[in-house]
C-alpha cells in the first residue's frame, strides 16, 4: 500500500481569546511561498464566522466555521486565553471526528489542553507550555505529559511546547511529510533555524548571561557547522572555546539544552537529509562530508533515528532540481 500523501489543507481553530502570535505563526509557516515550494490550502476557522477576539484585544476576522475541520487534512488548534475551560462539545466533537477519519490533528502551547479535553491525548504522550505542564497533568492523568520537550509527535497527534514552539512543531511536519530541504527553505524564509536543538528545559532557569564565552561558544557552534566532515570531537570544541572539557559541556547544555555529542549528531543528520534530497551524490560520499567514515556507519544513525535507511529516504523525499553541495544547481 503506498504511503499517504503529505498534507495539503491546513485549518486552525481559532478559538475567542486565541493568541495573536500563534495566528501569525501558523499563517506565516503555511502562507504561499512559491519557488517549488508546497502550496497549502490554508484557512483559519471558529465555531461562529466573524471577528474573533484575540488574546490583546485585537480582533481577527475569521471566515469560516466547523465545516473545514471536516475536510482538512491537518487541523490545528491554537492556544487561546481561557484555556482552563474547555471548548464547546460541538467543538470538541469536531476534533474527535476530524481525528477519526484520518486527519493529522495538532497543537501547540495550552491549545493541548483542547486536545486533552476531546479525549485525543488518552494514553499518549504530550507537551504543552511548560508553566502549564503541570496542571494539563492534574487535569488529564491519563496523559504522559513531557514538559521539557519543544514538541511531541505520536504519529496521528502531534503537540507543541509554548509560544515560539509554534514553528519548531510546524516546521517538524513539514520536515517528516516533506523532507528536509522543503522545511530548511521555509526555515530561510522565516529567518528562523530549521531545527532548534534540545528543549524547554533551556528555559526554565534564568538564561545565561552574554559574556565573552558565550561568545566563544557561538563562534565554535558556528565552526563546528562548517566542518561536519571532521570528526569534532568534545575536546577540541572546548579547547577552540579555551574552556575545559567539563566547563564546555555544562555551558553548552546551559547554552541549548543539550549534550554536545546529541547536538553534532542531530546536526549531522539533518545534513545528510538534505544532502540525500537534493544531489546525486552516492550514499558513501554524503556520509564522508557529515563526518562518518563509512555509508554503513550513517546507515546505522539513519535507521535507528530516522526509522528508515538513507536509500529509502533519498527514495521518498528527493525532489526538484540537483544540487551539488555548495547549493548550485548541477548540469546533469
């Protein structure tokens, strides 16, 4: 049977009191960008057409109604300012039945909570905005809530931590039904990273200070970049930082979030992603340049992280013009 089609109809719910800035999210990520990129049917929807109060008293006018939740392929609810009380039956109703004849149905910041009360989270995990973690646990015990992940994807039901996460979750869709490349060039467009590494940890203490080894560290971040066919191990980052190894590691999960090691490996896979979209290149060479020694070695990272090897993958998602790895097109 052939795998499902990406999706093409986006709804948002926009609830009364919906976030401004999650309405701008969500529109910007699905507006029409052209240059071979997807063109989304993109539409926001309430229960009653009209303006809509938002969360700064601005109103957006929204016109259209339950009936686009019927039909879209990925519906998604934004995160509104009377979240403690749930939505109306009719709305979640609506949510069940979208879910139910196959939609992709998602959320980010406390519009989980609107997933939660249709029931759709039941025995699945789940993020929300990290300051509301804890009371989407209380409300919904069935609920494994991960407050330290940006975002959660249990295949049919993804969800997003809180305000921003909006585009780290959209840009993930984007990157599992289209590939890399697709959601590295909506990313640019953006002016926004295609991947952010680590998670809302990174935020729950008080940010580290700018100073001269947080610039150090940026300036190591940026070189380790620029050369994933180097192997980088943890030691020479932390000398190029003139730090210890122990200091760099606890400044660099400060810094991201992450371990150094968890944050090359992420980053050398989504190179190879988009190497494997977009040129020719044989499957050993893509490895070379992302610094594995072998294509056995990638192959091994791909399966376990990606589920699929990089042949399937380069099957699946290679599209649009040849490109050879300084981003020009090729002749042939």
């Amino acid at each position: 049977m052939p795998a499902p089609a990406p999706f093409r109809s986006v709804a948002a719910y926009a609830p009364p009191g919906v976030g401004l800035l999650a309405v701008g999210v969500i529109a910007e990520v699905f507006a029409e960008r052209g240059g071979g990129l997807p063109r989304f049917d993109f539409a926001l929807c309430t229960e009653r057409p009209g303006p809509v109060p938002t969360d700064v008293g601005v109103p957006v006018q929204v016109a259209h109604g339950l009936d686009r939740l019927a039909t879209a392929d990925l519906v998604l609810f934004l995160p509104w300012s009377d979240f403690r009380t749930p939505p109306p039956p009719a709305v979640l109703a609506a949510l069940a039945a979208a879910h139910a004849r196959g939609a992709l149905v998602g959320a980010h910041c406390v519009g989980s909570f609107a997933l939660a009360a249709a029931g759709l989270l039941d025995g699945r995990r789940a993020t929300t905005h990290w300051r509301f973690a804890e009371l989407l646990s209380d409300r919904h015990p069935e609920v494994s809530v991960q407050p330290e992940a940006l975002y959660v994807d249990e295949g049919s039901i993804v969800t997003g931590a809180g305000a921003a996460a909006g585009f780290d979750l959209c840009l993930h869709l984007l990157r599992r039904e289209y590939g890399a490349a697709t959601a590295n060039a909506i990313a640019r467009d953006l002016v926004l990273p295609p991947h952010r590494a680590g998670g809302q940890a990174q935020y729950l203490a008080a940010p580290v200070p700018a100073d001269t080894e947080d610039e150090r560290l940026a300036e190591v971040l940026a070189w380790a970049r620029a050369h994933l066919d180097r192997p980088l191990p943890v030691a020479e980052l932390a000398r190029r930082a003139l730090m210890s190894r122990r200091s760099f590691a606890r400044r660099f999960t400060a810094a991201t979030g992450t371990t150094p090691h968890a944050w090359l490996l992420e980053l050398r896979l989504s190179r190879a992603e988009e190497l494997l979209e977009t040129t020719t290149l044989p499957v050993e060479e893509v490895a070379h340049l992302v610094g594995y020694r072998s294509a056995a070695v990638l192959r091994d990272q791909f399966v376990r992280r990606r589920g699929v090897p990089p042949t399937v993958y380069r099957r699946t998602f290679a599209a649009g013009p040849v490109l050879r790895p300084d981003g020009f097109g090729s002749d042939g």
